[in-house]
C-alpha cells in the first residue's frame, strides 16, 4: 500500500462526512489546518488538524494553539526540539 500525501485526523469533520452533511468530489477544494513532522531521516508525515472550509464552505474554526499543542503532544511526544512540527498558517496568494 503506498502512504497517502497526508492524513486528516479530525473527527468532528469525518463525523459530518459520515451523517452525509459534506460532499466532495474529484475537484473539491479543502481548505486545512496542518502540521508536519520533519524527522532527521526519512520521509515526513503530514497530518491535517482541521478541515476548515469544504470550497468555499466554512466548516468549522481553525484550533487554538493550545489545542494544536495538544494534539501534537499525541502522536509527537517522543520528538526531540529539532524535529517539532511546522504549522502552516494560512497564506494568500
């Protein structure tokens, strides 16, 4: 099986995709809340926080830090300072 670009871990979205509240299709739009890990060797793993918006659709608010620290903390919490995940912010164009 090959390892998909990156992996969204938010469950109150998949929660409105299972009650039939989102649909998407092949060019549908996510607007996302990541966070990478870099790791000193290998590939790095992506992980999406929050699905924000589904087009141009809001969806849900983006996490506080606190809350992203705290997501981070479950499945990072082995990392050492170098290898602390990168948050991307959204940018415009």
């Amino acid at each position: 099986m090959t390892p998909g670009i990156f992996e969204i871990i938010d469950e109150e979205f998949w929660q409105k995709f299972k009650n039939h509240q989102i649909e998407f299709g092949d060019n549908t739009v996510l607007k996302l809340q990541f966070a990478t890990r870099k790791p000193k060797r290998g590939r790095p793993t992506h992980k999406a926080l929050r699905v924000l918006a589904v087009d141009d659709k809001e969806i849900a608010a983006p996490l506080s830090d606190d809350a992203v620290s705290a997501i981070i903390g479950t499945f990072s919490a082995a990392q050492t300072e170098e290898e602390v995940l990168d948050l991307f912010r959204e940018t415009n164009p």
